[in-house]
C-alpha cells in the first residue's frame, strides 16, 4: 500500500485561525475536521489514496483555508468539513434552512473558490471530482440530516457516509507525484524530514498556473489568478 496523509486536520482552526468568529466557533470547526481527517487517514493507512489536510491558497493578501484533499490517481476530491447543529438541513432557491430557521453559513461559496484555484494551479494534469462537504452532528445525542441540503459547488455527505462515498468517486489508486507535489507547499504544516518526499515528476501538458505559498500574488502563465473569498 501507497497510501499517504500529509498536514494536520483541524490545524488552522485550532490555532484561531482568521475566519474564526469566536472560540466556540474555533473548537467546534477543529472537532468537524478532526473527525473527517480520522476517516480519509484510515483510507490512506488502509489503501493508496494520498490525503492532504488543511491547506492555504493565498490570494492577494487574502487566503482561503481548504480543509481536505484526496489524490488517487490524477482524480482530485476537495472536502470541506462542518460541525453543525443537530437536525434536518434542506435547501431552496439558494437559500438553506435547518428545520424552519435560515442559516447563512451554509450557503457560502468558498468551495467553488478554492476548486478554481486548484484547477488553475494544477492545470489539466487533474481530474476534478465534484467537492463534497461533510456535515457532522455536534451532539453525540441527536443526528444531522442532510439529503435535502444544497452545498454552492459541492454534494453533501453525512459524516457516516464518508468512506464509502470516497472510495465511490474516486477509488483508490496511488496518487500522481506531480499532483501531490503542486500541494505540498500549500499545507500550514509541512511534512517533517522522517515523512517520505515523493519523487519529481515533469509538469503536465497544457495551461497550468504557478501558484505562489508565500502569501504573494500568483505567477500567471496564461489567464488571471481567481479573486480573493472568504470562507467559513
């Protein structure tokens, strides 16, 4: 097996990171992902899949957070994990609702963000697979129901369901190094020196962006960088 997880889940979030409106706020997100990151970890200890935690594209002076993404192959799968309040989440004309009360935070559009910088950083070497965002429950007495519920940009996926559906969109295969390697530098924890490298690989064929980590504007080879978003 190939298989390899890479970064910390929940690492931003636990440091009070900027989208972090107050600490409850911060607990909760770092639990949602830890609780992802311990079902994509199993899949990679498990399998051959590559599973890379807590990324930060900078844009401007800006930054989107992407919390997970799953590389088998050259297929690329962008998870975006929640904690939320128990209870039926439903979606209508854009707007989500849990039982009869409006919750906006769930309609932000930081998933379509962070899919468009991937696409131009990584060119046509990936295949996008279409984002999913995990919901958990944040009470172990009650349950999240999420089939009515319409992402901007992505599925929903109960956090039972995870496994599974991963392995449904994208198998398990070992990952591209030139993928894995274009997102390394992107994560707020590094890979320490006993973490395996993975071997160079020559860039793909086609339009392909250069995305800078140190918090600069991107180097552009052939259109515009995406415009700055915040996320939740």
């Amino acid at each position: 097996m190939t298989g390899q997880a890479l970064g910390v889940a929940g690492g931003s979030a636990e440091s009070g990171g900027s989208w972090a409106k107050s600490a409850g706020t911060t607990k909760t997100g770092a639990r949602g992902e830890r609780a992802t990151g311990k079902v994509l970890d199993d899949l990679a200890r498990r399998g051959n899949v590559t599973v890379l935690h807590d990324l930060v594209i900078p844009v401007g002076r800006d930054r989107i957070n992407v919390d997970h993404v799953v590389i088998s192959g050259d297929k690329v799968l962008v998870i975006d994990s929640k904690m939320w309040k128990p209870g039926t989440y439903w979606t209508l004309f854009g707007a989500t609702r849990r039982g009869f009360e409006r919750v906006p935070h769930a309609d932000k559009r930081g998933i379509p963000m962070s899919l468009q910088y991937l696409r131009s950083r990584l060119g046509t070497a990936a295949k996008y697979v279409t984002p999913l965002m995990v919901v958990w429950p944040s009470s172990r007495d009650r349950q999240v129901y999420v089939k009515w519920f319409r992402p901007v940009g992505a599925k929903s996926c109960p956090g039972e369901d995870l496994a599974g559906r991963v392995t449904r969109l994208v198998g398990d295969q070992p990952a591209n190094p030139y993928l894995v390697n274009s997102l390394v530098p992107l994560l707020t924890k590094p890979p320490g020196a006993a973490t395996p490298t993975y071997p160079a690989a020559p860039a793909p064929q086609g339009r392909v962006a250069a995305g800078r980590p140190d918090g600069g504007q991107f180097a552009e080879q052939t259109r515009s960088a995406p415009p700055p978003s915040d996320w939740f």
